[in-house]
C-alpha cells in the first residue's frame, strides 16, 4: 500500500471534494485492484470513467456529481426543479447563472456561486498537477463537468454506442497493437485505419487478432463532450459489408475507413501508451510489470507515434 496519496487524490481533497471512495481507492492503488484482470488501479479509474463518457451529459440528472464524495447538490436541484437553470455544466461560464446572483431573484437560501467556484476551480486543477498521469485524468474528469464542444476544440467528436460492444479491456489489450506498432501482423490479421474528412488517421482497427473491433487512438478526440488522449483503446461496431466508402490499405490488408460511416464507438480504457515510455511504470503499476512478464513486445519503449506512422502509411494520396 503506498504511503502517499496519489497526485490526483491530494489535489482534490485539499482544493475541491474529494473523490469518490471507489476512484480513492483505485488512484491509491489498493491491492484489490492490482489484479490480473483488472492490471492496476490506475487502469481501473480509467475504465471507472468510461462509465460516465459513454453516455451522453444530461442537463438535468446529477449523475456526474457521483465522481465526488459528498457533493452538495442541494441547490442545483433545487434550481433545475424550478426551472432556473437549463444545464448545471459549465456554470462557471453560464451568464445567466450570473445574472440570477446578481438579480437576486432566487433568494439567499440557493446561491449557486457555490457550484460556480467548483467549477471555475475544476477547470484549473490539471495545470496544477506535476506528473502526466495526473493531467491526463484530471482533465477527463474536468470534461465530465464541463463538456466541451468539437468547434471550441478543433477535435472530431465521435458518435458514442448506445450499448457496449463484446470486446474486453483486459490489461493485455495492448498485446497486438505493440506487435502492430513494430510492423508484426499475423498472417491472417488486418487494421482498418479510421480517418477524418481530410483523411487524417484518428484510430487503428485490428481484426483477427485478439479480440476484434477494438481499436486504439491515434489523436485527442470527443466523446460526449469529454475530450479523450491519444492512447485511448474503444471498441467499435459496424457492418463492413454495407461501408460503401471504403479503400484498400496502400500496403497491409485492410481498409481506410471514414469515421462518418461508423454509427458509434464505445470507450473502454486508456492503454498503456497514452503515457510516455518515461513515466508507464509509474502510472500504470502492476498492470505495467504484468506486460512485461507476460513478453509483450516493447511496452517500455513503443512510442503511439509508430503505430500512427503505419496508420499514416496506408493512406493511398
């Protein structure tokens, strides 16, 4: 058990709210986490998360306070039940939550300048953090609260499922995406290369290799509001007969996808390469060291940018 609080946790205790218990407990590395199925608690936060992003940020519901112990949402409730408030995300940047202060109109008794400040905090507390790990994760968390928009961030947004597809996120996910990134495909694998409309590689699909249709991010992209690293492994599912604007990889089998043509993807976890080769140990623990024992090729040392290059490769000008 580590002597320390994670990064993260201390962040959110001394400034915010703390965590929740269970993300507590998983950043904290507790031993109940650093399991073969589940690789470290890291990864298990990472996946806790996933819960959250792959549904679409409601208005109305409180849901996504449940990332905080003991959030007071006493006036927020109150607000959105008499029809002050449209949207209690990105308060901070809400005029008309503003102009309800400054009017007065609702009464001392629910101020949300409260929820305001929380907020406009939240939105820092990644540029307060020192290690990788911790801006990667505060910034997911950050996004839940405060949605982000594809125009404000230059970022493709991608169509979320409505429900998971079959496809796993054990902590050996990464198993063929590093054998991928280092040109080893089995014989009868294939990637598919999901691109934007300027046919700029997004993610990298493999097929007959492990589990099919799971796919792993080869930019920052959207999902519901919530902007995701490259690293990120999703999982995807789509009838290949009926893609109509499809074309042949230039040179391993496969096709270049448009992601338009995709109905939906599903966040699994952040994978061992949305962090740099420096730092993987540290951040992803036992779930690291089960990689290495395991003889998967090069988690120390594969950069996300090979398998980018190869994606990049494919692409007919």
């Amino acid at each position: 058990m580590h002597t320390q609080a994670h990064e993260i946790v201390q962040l959110f205790q001394q400034q915010l709210y703390p965590l929740s218990e269970k993300l507590t407990e998983m950043l904290n590395e507790h031993f109940s986490h650093q399991t073969e199925r589940r690789g470290c608690g890291f990864t298990q936060a990472t996946r806790v998360l996933a819960e959250f992003i792959n549904v679409s940020r409601d208005p109305q519901e409180l849901h996504d306070l449940k990332l905080f112990s003991n959030y007071e949402d006493q006036t927020l409730k109150t607000l959105l039940k008499h029809g002050k408030l449209s949207d209690w995300h990105n308060l901070d940047q809400n005029q008309h939550a503003t102009d309800l202060i400054s009017q007065n109109t609702i009464g001392s008794t629910v101020d949300p300048s409260k929820d305001m400040q929380f907020q406009a905090q939240l939105r820092q507390l990644a540029q307060q953090a020192e290690k990788e790990e911790s801006k990667l994760l505060l910034q997911m968390i950050a996004d839940i609260i405060l949605p982000k928009n594809p125009a404000a961030t230059g970022l493709v947004e991608l169509p979320a499922l409505t429900e998971k597809p079959k496809v796993g996120s054990c902590p050996m996910a990464e198993n063929f995406f590093l054998k991928i990134a280092h040109g080893r495909i089995l014989r009868k694998g294939a990637i598919n290369i999901i691109v934007d409309q300027d046919k700029q590689p997004l993610l990298l699909e493999k097929l007959n290799m492990g589990d099919d249709h799971s796919c792993i991010s080869l930019k920052p992209l959207l999902m519901n509001g919530v902007c995701l690293p490259a690293g990120s492994l999703f999982s995807v599912n789509y009838d290949a007969s009926v893609i109509q604007n499809k074309t042949e990889n230039q040179n391993l089998p496969g096709f270049v996808i448009p992601y338009s043509e995709i109905p939906g993807f599903w966040y699994l976890r952040l994978t061992t390469l949305a962090v740099s080769p420096e730092n993987r140990a540290r951040t992803f623990s036992t779930h690291f060291q089960q990689q290495i024992a395991n003889g998967l090729f090069s988690p120390e040392t594969t950069l996300l940018q090979q398998l980018a290059d190869i994606a990049s490769a494919q692409i007919r000008s």
